[in-house]
C-alpha cells in the first residue's frame, strides 16, 4: 500500500510538471488570411517571448493552463488569449486603423474616435515620419484640413509658421499652442519626430475650449511612445541625405547685364548709347572684353547634407515600462559655413505600484549649436551681383568690390568675415502621480518644469562689407533663458448603466514664465585678432537687459454625455486669470457646447450595408488669446542719461505708451458643423466640416494724440472673422494579400475679414478703415492697397499722357489707371487686392507590394499673391538702373514696346514700380516621394534581428510656381528651400 502511494505521488507530481511546461504553436495571419511575420508573441506578466517567422508561424513553451499569450503588432489591436488546455492557438489580428475605435487624445484625457464630436484631426507617426526633414512642421504638411503650414526659416535648423484656420488676430500671437503628453513645451521642433506616437490637432472651440486663453489659434497635442510590457525592443533609425538648390527664376546673364546698363545709361543720354569705357568701369570692361564672367550662385550656393540618427528602447513588465531614446541631427547648409547640430534624449517610464496607484516620469533634454553668417545680405549680394568684375585679389584674397563700383559688394566677403554662433539647451521635466480610489474616479497630479537657455556670438571683422565702410569689426553677445513651471490638478469620472454613459473632468492648473534677457553690442573693436573675446578693447559699448514674469491661474470643467454611443453632449469650459492683463479685465470665461449623433447607429439605416459610418457633430463656443508682452496694461518708464559736471547721471520718464487697466482678453467664438462617414467598412472614410470663427476685442498698438504725452495705448478694439469649409477624404482602393493600394484628399478655404475696427470716428454712418496699418473693413487682414497697372507709356501717346492724370511721364514709364477719371491719382484710384490665399489643399497616395512600399505627397496653395521686392527695390536690383544685376524681366525699349516693365534708367528708380512687383505665388510641390523594402522576416531573423528596411525619399523634387525666387513662401533673399535626396535604414533587434 506503502509503495502504491508513492508511485502515484510521482505520477501526479509528473502530471503536474507537464502541465506547467506546454508547448504552443499556431499560425497569425491577418482578416484577410495572409500571413503575418514578426509579431510579438510574450508570455503577459513576462519577458519571455518569441516572433513569427516568414510564414506566420510561432513557437513557445514553458506555459501552463493559466498562461496568457499577448500578441502584438504594429497598427494591429493587441490580442490575449488564455492557453487553458490547448497547444494550437491560431490568431487573427485586426489593423487598428480600420476601427472607428481608435483612441484619439483629446485635452486632458482620451476618447475612442468613435465618441469624439468636436474638431480634432489625427495624425500617425508613420505618416509624418516618411517625410525626410528635422521640422515637425513640415512633417505636418497637407496632413490636415485647415492647417496652413508655411516655411518660416529654410536653413539648417530652421521651422515653419502652423496656421489653424486662418490669421485671427491683428497685433497679438496667431501661432497655436503645443502640448506634449499633457504639457506645454515652447515649440513644437522641441520634440524629436521619432519619439512622436501620434499628433492630435484641436480645431474648434469645443475641443480647445478646456484649453481656455491658450488655444484661440488651436491646440496641437503631441503624444510620444511609451514603453510596453514585454521583450525588450531596441530600434535603429538613420538617414543621410544630399540637398540642393533649384531657384524659379533666371538673373541677367552677362551679355544682358551689360546690354542692361546700356539701356539705362541711354535712357538719361537724350537716347543716345554711350561708349563701353563711359558706362562700365573698368573692371567690368576688362571682363566684357576677355570674356571672364563671375558665377556668383556656383560660388556661393553648394551642395549640403543631412544627417539623422535615431534609437530607442522600449520594454518592461506589467508594473514598469519604460521608453529611452535618443537622436543625433547634422546638417551642413547649401550655403558654406551654415550648419546646425542637435542632440536630443528622452526617458518615460510608467510605473504601477499599487492596482490604485500609479506614477510617472517624462523627461528629456536638448543640445543645439549652429552657424548662420548672415545668409539674407549673402542671397541678396548673389542675385544682384554683377557678372562683370574680378572675385579674388592678384594674391588671391577676396576683392572687397568685384566691379569697382562702391555699392557692388562680394558676396562671398560676409560668408567668410562674418560669425554668428548659436547655442542652446532645452529640458523639460514633468513627474505625475494618478490615484483611482474608486471604480471610474481617478486623481491626476501633473508637474513640470521647463527651462531653456540661449546664447549667441556675432562677430564681424573688419574686412566684413559693413565693417569695411567703418574701419572697424563689431559684434555683440547675447544671452537669453526662459523657465516655466506648470501644476495641474486633475479630477476625473466615469460611470455606465445601462446605455447611459456619464463622464467629468475638472482641471485647477497655474503655470508661470520667467524670461531674462541680456545683449552686449560693442560696434567699434579696433582689433580683428580675438573676434567676440576683443570686446574689451571696443571703444563703445550698448548693453541691453530685460526680464518678465507672467502667470496664468485657471479652473476648468468638462461634461461628457452619450445615451447608447448613439446620441452625444458635451459641455465644457475654462476661466482663466492672467497677468498681462489690465487690473480690470485680468479674468476671461470661455465655455463650449457641442452635439452628437452617430446616424449609423439607428434602426432605419441597419439594411443599408454599405455604410459603416455616419455621425453629424455640431459645436458652438469661445476661446481667448492672451499672446501679448507682459506689462503691456502697465504704465513703464523711459531711461535718460545725461551728464553733470563729467559725471555720466541717469532719470526716467513715463514710457510712450499709455497704461490702460482695462485691458481684456480677446475672445474667438466658433461656431463648427460636420459630417463624417465611412463606407464599407471603411475602405472609404471622410469629413466635411464648415466654422466661422468670430474675434472680438482684438488686442492692438493704436496710435494716440501725441498732446497726451503718449504715441500709442494697448488697446481692444473691432472685430475679425473667419469662416471656411475643409473636406477630408481617405480610401483604400486596394486591399489584397500582397497589394494594397490607398489615396487621400484633403481640400480646405478660409475667407478672412476684418467686421470692426475703430468704429465711424468721422461720423459719416459707416465704420473706418485704417489705411495706415493696410487695415479696411470688409477684407482680409493681409491685403495689398495700391493703383493698378495699365500698361507702360508708348511713344506715339504723348497727346494722351498730357491729358492724362500723369502729365509728366515719358515714355517707357509704368502707366496707372485713373480709376475715377479727374485727371489726378489720389486715393480714389487705389484698390484693395488680397495677400491671402483662396484655397489650399494636398493628394497624397501609398502603396505596397509584399515587402515593397510607396509613399507620395502633393501639396498646393491657390490664389496667393506676394510682392517680390527683387523687382522693384533699390537694394535688391529691381529698379532697372543697371547698378546691380537682378532678376530678369521683359522691360520695355524703343525697340521692344511690347515690354511690361518700364524702361531702365540710370538716373532714378522709375515710378510705380510696386505694381509690377505683386506676383501669383500660387504653387504645385511634391513634397515627398518615398520607396521602401522590408526585407522577410524569416531572413533577417537568421542575423538576430526583429525587422529591416531600407529605403530612399525624395523631398521637394519639383514646385510649379509663377513666382520667382527660391521658394514661392518665402522672398528671394530667405534661405533657400532645399531639394533633398536620401537613403535611410530601420533596424528592430
């Protein structure tokens, strides 16, 4: 009995042991039945896992019959499935993409998509990282309707201005605010793009209202990966990249240069041509008659480079995860010695101490440097250069005036006489604790700091073109540092029964900035030898230092609502207290109201299969902007300095701008109505979305009576409006095993006007423009206000031009329309043309083949005009006088009167010239053009790893445009846009 005991004892003991060590094995393919290699497939509550091969297929043991498999893939909804008994689990894992319900951050929390009825636009890391840039902007480009996104700074480390539904302020801030990972960073390029999960684009006033004074222009979220329970993923991202320069415009070649400054000597010499050695110097006629001609672009734009590395890693188990990364930018500009670096770090890591408990960790940190010697005067020196001269000195230095003409500098002088270094660091530190005590009621304390600190050294030797006319280098130091802290209380509750489902949010949050700012210019060094560090032995030297503090308390609540996921209320709304305020108006309450119905959902649209998707949304709500200075409400004083008795003594005295206490927010009320939808199975989704957008109170400089002893008063006045319509279309039109095929359209308007302004000042029953500031009422904020060309002055008109309101002319000359016909230009005549454009919009198309994939995107601006002052300035060879070269036009001659600019002239800059300068800058761009390989599965796991790809892109390759410069967003002496090439590689281990 004794030994059978025993004997059973091993055996259950043996039956146990094989219980805990199961082998499983299956297959994961996707919905429609390929196979799916590379998913991970962990033990939950483990590190312990595995991946699927080539075909699909996975292995794993040590498991028991209360094992959970966890399977995971990128844009795939993460699978747990129980072992129980079983040794072959097969998995069909579903694209997260394809559901409407996806989560989608909104302020202070989520949502699923499907829940969401206010404005608020999803963008995925992976279709804003395929776009070969370090600008966060530019990766945003034609990804969202209703966003303007356009270049600001073209050169190494430079960004783009975001627009959100138009320009709504006239004086005061227009860019929108960025939160990353529920805190407010500086600027949005203050985040590494691969650390980007996803952006959320918050767009009418109930999405942003919970935002209050800070989201009058939009809320752009950002949300960066985080770590996953699991194996441990390490990731390699790295590109390298060659830019170039292509220009839409041509200047004079030397032949026409020279024929240029004949023309315009013989304009003034009674039409007479003089000789060469009278109208060229004699630099210039040496070069005419040897034929050596200058180059300046080939000299002075080069090839550049881009450099990207990115890694990450990510992993934990169920109580810790973590997510580290790290990034390395270089790029070397297409102008020499123009180059930016930046290092970049983040850690997140999520820890779960108790199931009521958890904390948190955000942080990440930043190092640039860069060189820009004053690129602008550069660009500026190679368009209007003269082709005629000598570059270098017989000793092969640079010749200071190539032509010998005084105002013709070298271009290539300041590129190398000229330094301006940058260096900054940026840190953000944000710790965050959430309590749940109770089932839906959870606590969120939310701290951060930020600090960024900034310095700049700039030198200009003497040699430099503007030290040359001195005698003297100069320079100056700046050091500026902002520091911001933010602390935010959140509340938040959630409750269901049956098919009600109930949930609140309620936010205390104060946040304070501290700006400090300190120059030293020192313009007189009579010693090039230490450059910045001879400050001391500068004859004169002008300091300049400031600092500000501005605080923001605010309390804010929303209310959400939905009976059945069918019918939908939220109610939100925030009042906000803020510094720069008057002592008056220091408080603004900006609530919001928005409505639901999810019409798929009804009972008369069950049989209609088709439909996958049908919600109509309405919202109607305010928001405020409080982006002016500090102090601005304030009275201020004026230092005067003065001397006694040799003693050099100081006063003050009130500031030229008047205080005004009762200074207010201004206020934006939206009001916002969409339909969005989706067709089988939302192969084919869309929205269109109409707003008008209202802004009152706008916060304005106005100029005051100068007996008051003040020039101007911060002051609140008119009102703007903005309305517009944006369609957003996304359909996959193949969806195959090996091949899927999808395209996407987005089409969007913004009608701008200024509604009131200082109201009827002169009494005569209507409002007042302010033709001053270009300001009229019933047009848009940027507007061009001038007479209109009609043509230039033939020599067979002079009966006509002595009838006419230009009685002086001659012909040649830029003839202007006498609109009412009393025979003088006056006011009466000009005209009110918009700047702004009519529509905007953007096609982008993706495919894949197997391992193979596609991406391109086209992106257009319609109806834009832009004066381009290389066709009329002075300075920037416009005027046709033949002193500096410049962009070719077709100007007219005695031989060619079919010309329509005027004819060139040597003695002044011929009259109404700015009429001809106003360009359509409307353009076409393919912005990116992208092709990859994804190697198999199965082959890269022989060497170890999870993934490889490889792949090229190409950015910026061809811009159809009818204005002329290097970038049709830009003017002509901005740095130039680049056209880049790259070849990149992604590595999963």
């Amino acid at each position: 009995m004794k030994k059978a005991c025993v004997l059973l004892s091993f055996f259950l003991l043996g039956t146990s042991l094989i219980a805990q060590n199961l082998s499983v094995s299956g297959k994961v393919t996707d919905t429609s039945g390929g196979t799916m290699p590379g998913v991970s497939v962990v033990i939950k509550g483990t590190t312990s896992g595995t991946v699927t091969d080539g075909n699909g297929k996975y292995s794993i043991s040590n498991t028991n019959g209360k094992t959970i498999l966890q399977f995971s893939f990128v844009g795939m909804k993460t699978q747990e499935t129980a072992v129980g008994g079983k040794t072959v689990i097969n998995v069909v894992m579903e694209e997260e993409s394809t559901t409407i319900d996806e989560v989608v951050a909104v302020g202070y929390g989520v949502q699923k998509k499907s829940d969401v009825i206010s404005s608020v636009a999803t963008v995925k890391a992976e279709k804003m990282t395929k776009m070969v840039t370090l600008d966060v902007g530019e990766m945003l480009r034609g990804k969202v309707a209703g966003m303007q996104i356009t270049t600001n700074d073209a050169g190494p480390g430079g960004s783009s201005t975001i627009q959100i539904r138009g320009k709504g302020s006239l004086a005061a801030g227009t860019s929108p605010i960025f939160i990353a990972d529920g805190v407010e960073i500086g600027a949005i390029n203050d985040i590494n793009p691969g650390d980007i999960a996803s952006v959320e684009v918050l767009k009418d006033a109930s999405a942003q209202s919970i935002y209050g004074a800070r989201a009058s222009n939009g809320v752009i979220l950002i949300t960066t990966k985080r770590g996953k329970a699991g194996k441990t993923s390490v990731n390699y991202n790295a590109y390298y990249g060659i830019q170039n320069v292509h220009k839409n415009f041509d200047v004079y070649s030397p032949e026409e240069y020279a024929q240029l400054k004949r023309e315009a000597y013989r304009t003034n010499n009674k039409d007479v041509y003089g000789a060469d050695a009278v109208v060229f110097s004699a630099l210039e006629l040496a070069s005419l008659t040897n034929k050596k001609y200058i180059d300046w672009e080939k000299l002075a734009v080069k090839s550049g480079s881009i450099q990207n590395h990115d890694i990450s890693v990510t992993g934990g188990t169920e109580n810790t995860r973590i997510f580290f990364s790290a990034n390395y930018q270089d790029l070397k500009g297409v102008i020499p010695d123009t180059d930016f670096k930046k290092g970049m770090v983040r850690f997140n890591l999520d820890q779960t101490i108790f199931s009521w408990l958890k904390l948190g960790l955000n942080t990440s940190m930043s190092l640039t440097k860069s060189n820009d010697p004053g690129v602008n005067n550069v660009l500026n020196e190679v368009v209007r250069s003269s082709p005629l001269g000598e570059v270098y000195n017989a000793d092969g230095t640079l010749k200071l005036h190539p032509t010998g003409v005084q105002e013709n500098f070298n271009p290539l002088n300041d590129l190398q006489e000229i330094s301006l270094l940058k260096n900054s660091k940026n840190d953000l530190v944000n710790i965050f604790l959430e309590i749940s005590p109770l089932t839906g009621l959870s606590y969120k304390l939310n701290v951060s700091r930020r600090s960024w600190n900034y310095r700049q050294d700039s030198y200009s030797t003497a040699k430099s073109n503007g030290g040359s006319t001195q005698g003297y280098g100069g320079g100056s130091l700046q050091n500026q540092d902002n520091n911001s802290w933010t602390i935010d209380n959140i509340l938040s509750y959630s409750k269901m029964w049956d098919n009600h489902h109930f949930s609140s949010t309620v936010i205390q949050s104060v946040n304070e900035v501290n700006s400090h700012y300190f120059q030293l210019g020192f313009p007189k060094v009579p010693n090039d030898l230490l450059g910045v560090y001879g400050l001391e032995s500068a004859l004169s030297w002008t300091p300049n230092i400031s600092g500000s503090k501005r605080r923001l308390q605010s309390y804010a609540a929303r209310f959400q609502y939905d009976y059945a996921s069918k019918y939908y209320l939220t109610l939100s709304g925030r009042e906000d207290g803020s510094s720069v305020f008057g002592a008056d108006n220091k408080w603004g309450f900006f609530p919001a109201a928005a409505l639901g119905w999810n019409m798929y959902k009804e009972s008369f649209l069950a049989n209609f299969k088709p439909l996958t998707n049908l919600k109509l949304r309405a919202s109607y709500g305010s928001v405020g902007n409080e982006a002016i200075a500090p102090y601005g409400s304030s009275a201020s004083a004026d230092q005067w300095d003065y001397i006694n008795n040799g003693n050099k003594l100081s006063g003050y005295t009130p500031g030229s701008m008047l205080p005004n206490p009762k200074l207010k927010w201004e206020t934006s009320t939206t009001l916002n109505a969409a339909v969005d939808f989706g067709f089988y199975s939302n192969r084919l989704t869309g929205t269109v979305e109409v707003y008008k957008t209202n802004t009152t109170d706008l916060l304005v400089n106005r100029n005051i009576n100068a007996s008051t002893g003040y020039a101007t008063m911060r002051d609140n006045i008119g009102e703007i409006q903005n309305k517009g319509i944006e369609i957003q279309l996304d359909g996959q039109i193949i969806k195959k095993k090996d091949f899927t095929l999808g395209a996407g359209i987005i089409f969007s308007t913004n009608n701008n006007q200024i509604l009131r302004l200082f109201g009827d000042l002169n009494k005569d029953g209507k409002e007042d423009d302010y033709a001053a500031n270009n300001w009229f009422i019933g047009q848009p904020i940027n507007v061009f206000y001038d007479y209109i060309y009609d043509g230039i002055w033939q020599a067979n008109q002079t009966t006509e031009i002595a009838a006419s309101a230009q009685p002086t002319a001659k012909q040649g000359e830029i003839r202007v329309k006498d609109l009412d016909g009393n025979k003088k230009l006056d006011n009466n005549d000009k005209v009110v043309t918009s700047a702004m454009p009519k529509w905007q919009g953007s096609f982008n198309l993706n495919a894949k083949y197997k391992g193979i994939d596609f991406s391109m995107d086209v992106t257009t601006v319609q109806g834009l005009l832009r004066y381009n002052k290389y066709l009329a300035d002075y300075a920037y060879g416009g005027d046709l006088r033949g002193i500096f070269n410049g962009i070719k036009v077709d100007y007219w001659t005695p031989e060619h009167t079919t010309g329509v600019f005027p004819r060139p002239t040597n003695a002044s800059t011929p009259g109404y010239m700015g009429l001809v300068a106003r360009e359509d800058a409307s353009f076409v761009k393919l912005s990116n053009i992208s092709l990859g390989y994804t190697l198999p599965a199965k082959m890269v796991s022989k060497i170890g790893l999870n993934s490889l790809r490889v792949y090229c892109s190409g950015q910026n390759l061809f811009t159809n445009t009818k204005y002329k410069s290097y970038n049709p967003e830009q003017d002509s002496d901005a740095y130039p846009e680049s056209q880049t090439v790259s070849f990149g590689l992604q590595v999963g281990f």
